[in-house]
C-alpha cells in the first residue's frame, strides 16, 4: 500500500498569522522596580530561542492592562524587530513562569493561526538560516535600524499538515536538546580559562597586579566595517565573510551566516580585515560582544575592528581582558532609547597592560585549553550543520517524505 505524497501549503506569513503585534511601556521606560509586570525586551530573546527570565524589567500592572497590543501568550514567536540583534528570534514554552508578560516596542509578537500552524514549526523556520535571511532581507536603515510590519508580506513559508508539523518539531527538538549538553561543555571550559587568567594576571578591573595602565586607542589600528547596499543582489553574491554582531559568539571567527563580494567592499564603506582582528560589537545589547578573525573577512559598521600592534598586545589577550572589564566598560554607553558604544569611546577605555611576553604564555595556554574547546567546538558545528541540514530537509518536505 503506497503512502499517499505530503501535501505542502505555500503561504506570506501575514496570512498564517493571527496577530502581528509589538509593545510599548510607560513613558519614562521600564527599569527593575518599576512595576508587577515584566515586560520583555530583545535583551532577553535569546540566541538559542529561549526567553530570559533575568534582568527582567517591569511595568505597572495597570498599564498592562490597558494594554491593547503587545501581551504574550504561551506559545507565541518573538521577533527582535530593530537595533544591533534584528532578526533574533525565540519562542514562549508552555512552561515559561510568568502568566502576565509584555514586550516593548523592540520586539514582535508572532501569533499564530492554530488551525494551520504549530507555534514551534513557525519558531524553527524563522530560526533557520533560510528564515533568518528572509527578515534580514528587509532590513531598513542603518545599523541600529531594523523590520516593520512589511516583512511578513515578503517572508514565504511552506509547511504541511499539521500532524506531520509535529513530526518535524519533535526530530528538531531532538537535535537542539544535543546542541544544549554540547553548549555546557563547552561554557565549563571557558571558565576554567577564565580562572587561568585571573591566577596570571590578577583581577583586571582593579588592577591587583600593579601593571601599566593603557588607552585602547594606543595598542593597535582601529577602523569599523559598513553595510553594501541590499538593493544589488550581486553584492551578497560572494565568498567574503561578512559578520553582523549577533555572530559575535565564539573566540575564534572562521565563516559568517553572509557572505560580501570583493566589487561590494569597493562599492562601500566595507572593508576587509586581516587575521588576528579582534570585532568588537558596539550598539544596544550586542555592545562588547567579541571574536577574533582567522581568515579575511568584513562586517558590518556595527562591529569595531581592532587589530593589536605586535610587541604591545596579543588578540587572545585583549578579548580576554575585555570580556572580564565587560560590566565596567558597559556603564561607559550613551543614548536614550538604546544605549550604545562608539569607537571613540572604546579607544579610551583604559586597561592594565601586562607584558607582551607574558600574554604570549598565556595565549600557549589558552591553546592547550583552546584545542580541547576546539574540539568541542567542532563537535558543535557538526551538530550545528546536522540541525540545519535537517531544517532544510523538513522545510523542502524530504525529511519526511
């Protein structure tokens, strides 16, 4: 008895959606004490798809509800919609604690129609490579712009019934669960380099070693990247890594979710970067996150390149430093609405300057504790590729064909 083929539906995610909503909070903003309710923000969508329940800001319960727009149900998608992170996206669990939630006006809520889709099929289309570059392609502004509402009319979703959606959603969930015990591998071998560093070079913020305080500005060559416009397809048609600062998550950069050609970087303020520089995010959320390039690559002009001078400060160092002096440096933003950094003002942050030869061991002994994270690392990217080929597989219908 032959099984009868998979039927698949091609839809604009406007049509599959209920409600296509963001928020909004009392003037004055939202701060940890400030009312009953948390109302969440694009800080708290998280890369792995998880809502944050720390550093939860708060609204009066009265102005929730009031509230005609931007209240969270279980299961609804929330899409960071502007700024540094646009494009981030997670999901509400049924087992998420807080029943009374809101978002502010930097994320969307994605609701949608329960006859036609599975909130967590529409979660992992959107979190997909393919979904992802479908918001990013209508990304507006500069680098703290970001989507409007318009995006839904362009982004095309294909899915089958919903039995087979469910199908799907469990083999993915499967695959992600893996990803997470491989994650916590791999943040306890962070920490045991991070003690490395402190044993060597004290507590940096206080400088208990008494070493040589420094500018940034003085330790190397700064520059930052640019955006080639999106209107000339050919320009996102090449084999030049182009990083955003959401990438910005590993010690090591060695490939990015876009790619630029060489006529894109002539054709604006893009350029490319040699081996050994340190990008530095700068605006909102992604202020100071970091990695460190291994082949030539470009990014956007959200990202601060930072090439140290030889003799005065090793790469490995330098991000080691400023992920630890981070809670600092991040009191240094400005801004209203969001609070970013500058290359100017990162190149006053002034930090303890150890001896090269010094930094040089311990960047020997970060690659013995590197190369067992490495490892991790490359497991985590054989998972990470086996997930995405999955993805593919279920959203082109061959996975359960």
């Amino acid at each position: 008895m032959s099984v009868p083929p998979i039927v698949w539906n091609e839809s604009r995610l406007n049509d599959v959606l209920v409600s296509l909503e963001s928020g909004s909070r009392p003037k004055g903003g939202s701060t940890v004490s400030s009312g009953e309710i948390p109302s969440l923000g694009g800080e708290h969508v998280q890369r792995n798809g998880t809502i944050s329940v720390s550093d939860l800001k708060l609204i009066p319960r009265d102005y929730y509800i009031k509230m005609k727009r931007g209240k969270v149900k279980k299961g609804d998608v929330l899409l960071v919609k502007d700024g540094a992170t646009t494009g981030k996206v997670g999901i509400v669990r049924p087992d998420y604690p807080h029943n009374e939630v809101a978002v502010n006006e930097h994320v969307f809520i994605c609701r949608v129609k329960p006859n036609l889709l599975l909130p967590e099929y529409l979660f992992y289309h959107m979190f997909s490579s393919m979904g992802q570059k479908q918001i990013l392609n209508n990304f507006h502004g500069s680098a703290i712009g970001g989507i409007n509402q318009d995006f839904a009319d362009n982004y095309v979703i294909h899915f089958p019934s919903l039995a087979v959606q469910r199908k799907i959603v469990t083999i993915l969930e499967k695959a992600e669960e893996t990803k997470l015990l491989r994650a916590q591998a791999n943040e306890l071998t962070q920490k045991l380099l991070q003690s490395v560093f402190f044993e060597m070079f004290g507590e940096p913020t206080k400088n208990t070693k008494a070493w040589a305080i420094r500018k940034l500005g003085e330790l190397g060559h700064w520059t930052s990247g640019g955006t080639p416009s999106r209107a000339v397809m050919a320009y996102f048609d090449g084999e030049i890594p182009w990083y955003t600062t959401g990438e910005l998550n590993d010690f090591y950069l060695d490939d990015s979710i876009e790619h630029v050609s060489q006529i894109a970087l002539e054709s604006s303020s893009a350029k490319l970067f040699p081996p050994g520089t340190l990008l530095i995010g700068m605006y909102d959320t992604a202020a100071l996150k970091m990695g460190i390039l291994t082949i030539p690559s470009s990014s956007n002009q959200a990202c601060a390149a930072f090439l140290p001078k030889k003799g005065e400060m090793d790469s490995l160092f330098a991000l080691h430093l400023l992920k630890i002096m981070k809670p600092t440096f991040l009191s240094s933003r400005r801004g209203v609405r969001q609070k970013n950094l500058s290359q100017t003002i990162i190149k006053e942050f002034k930090v303890p300057l150890p001896p090269y030869s010094l930094q040089l061991q311990f960047h020997q002994i970060a690659d013995m504790i590197n190369l067992e994270y490495t490892n991790q690392l490359q497991i985590s990217h054989e998972l990470t590729e086996l997930t995405n080929a999955l993805v593919k597989q279920a959203f082109t219908g061959e996975l359960v064909a």
